[in-house]
C-alpha cells in the first residue's frame, strides 16, 4: 500500500503504510484538542502510521438545534493551528458551505465534505479550487458507484487530490449499515478509500434528539475493512466519550486506539 503523491507532500510520515484520520469530533477546547492529538502523535508515531488529526470547527448537521455546534469558528481554527504546529501534524476538518472552504483552508490541509453534502456540486467544487486535498464521504443515501460522479466534481474543477470515505448506509430509521462491497468498487476510481469505523456504528438520531450508537462494534467492523483492503481507516476518539458534547456514543476512548491499530496493522499486512 503506497499513499499518492498529494499525501506525501503534506508532511505524512510512513507513506507506505495504513493512513489514519483520528481527532475527536469538534473542537470543544484546547485541553482535549492538545490531549488527543498528543496522545495520537505518539501511537502513530510509534506504529509507524501516517496520521492526519481530524476535529470539526463547527458542527452544522444537528438532530436538534439546542445540539452542540462548537465553540465559534475562529476560536476552533486558532486552536487547531495551534495544535498543527506544537504537534507537527496535517489537519482535516468539515466544511457546510463555499465560504467556509475559503476560511477553513487557510488553516488545514485536508477539506472534508460532509456526508449529507456529499453531492452538492458547489461545495466540492469551491473546496476544490482552494488546492487543498478533499476528502469526499460517501452519502449514506447514494451508492458506491455514484462517488465516482462526485470525484469528478473535484477532478473538473482542477484538483484530483481526492480522498473517498465509506461510513455506511442508512438502513430503515435510526440506523445504518455497512456494504463491504463499497471499497472494492471506489477503489476503482483511482483515489484512497479510508472506511470511517466510528459514523459506522452511528445510530442517527436516535436517542431523543441525539444520534446514538453502538461503539462495541467498531473493532469488528473495522477489521473487517482492513481485510477487504481499505487504504486508512477514519476513527473519531476522545479521552471521556461520556463526557463529549458532539457524537461522544459512538466515539472510540482514546485509550482503545492503540490496541485496535495494532490489529488492523497484523491484518492487512497479511494481504500486502
């Protein structure tokens, strides 16, 4: 397994190795960014994994409007700034409109479009045009084949720095479920597939006005992934899941991250 040149050229360590994307899901405060992406620093550091910190600025798709949305756009971006330099890590987050690309890459690396906005034409575009790699999720509406049509959206506005993100799909209310299927038939496309392990096991909006979820599968689930031959693996972690304001029942602790690595490293080294 060998990362694509664009990877490479954002300081990724390890290239040959399975890519991680981990952080927890919005900036919530400076204690818990600089804690996780210390503590993440060190495992992949350790591993020898490439590793890009991923942390929401902002979290605009809410069940509920008194939901957790962060703690304001430019307080969130300085903190994760800070944190790419104190750490030496490439940075991803959300972006939800074309402005928010233009703000957002300022600072990051990576621009991730949402998987409810993963067919809006604009976004990618814009967030295309700003020459920062985008890590497009695949909609749990669409099938796999269909990303290949917003890849292209990028690729048409002059960037084929494209990352494609399984994170399952919507099976009756409350719930999702994973077609396996899906990284064989994206990795066609000539882009990296990275499986989001946490979103997976995600149950939508369904515990009174918040998303549930069921964490305890993530490590069969992402087992499961690194089997089929997936390039990296998205994985959002936190010290306290209980404690988080944003996604925390469907996060994976923070010291359950090494462990889970170290068996999807001994995996897909047996079909490379």
């Amino acid at each position: 397994m060998k990362l694509p040149e664009y990877l490479k050229n954002i300081g990724l360590k390890n290239p040959n190795n399975f890519l991680l994307i981990a952080g927890p899901c919005v900036v919530e405060n400076k204690s818990v960014v600089f804690r996780t992406c210390g503590k993440l620093k060190e495992i992949t550091s350790k591993l020898k994994l490439p590793f890009i910190f991923k942390a929401s600025y902002v979290k605009a798709n809410r069940t509920s409007g008194d939901s957790f949305r962060g703690i304001g756009i430019d307080k969130a971006l300085s903190i994760l700034s800070d944190a790419k330099k104190e750490f030496d890590v490439p940075l991803l987050t959300d972006i939800h409109s074309e402005i928010e690309a233009e703000i957002a890459a300022e600072v990051v690396d990576v621009l991730q479009i949402p998987a409810f906005l993963c067919r809006q034409t604009e976004l990618i575009e814009t967030a295309a045009e700003t020459g920062k790699i985008i890590n497009i999720k695949k909609g749990q509406f669409i099938a796999p084949a269909d990303m290949k049509y917003q890849a292209e959206k990028a690729v048409k506005a002059g960037n084929k720095k494209v990352i494609l993100t399984e994170r399952g799909s919507t099976f009756g209310y409350n719930n999702l479920v994973v077609d396996f299927r899906s990284i064989p038939i994206m990795k066609k496309f000539g882009f990296p597939v990275v499986f989001d392990a946490t979103h997976s096991v995600q149950m939508p909006s369904g515990n009174k006005g918040v998303s549930g979820g069921n964490p305890e599968f993530i490590p069969y689930l992402a087992k499961a992934a690194a089997a089929v031959g997936v390039d990296g693996f998205f994985i959002e972690t936190h010290p306290e899941p209980a404690k988080a304001l944003s996604d925390g029942s469907n996060m994976l602790k923070l010291d359950k991250i090494e462990p889970l690595l170290s068996e999807l490293k001994k995996i897909i080294n047996l079909f490379t």
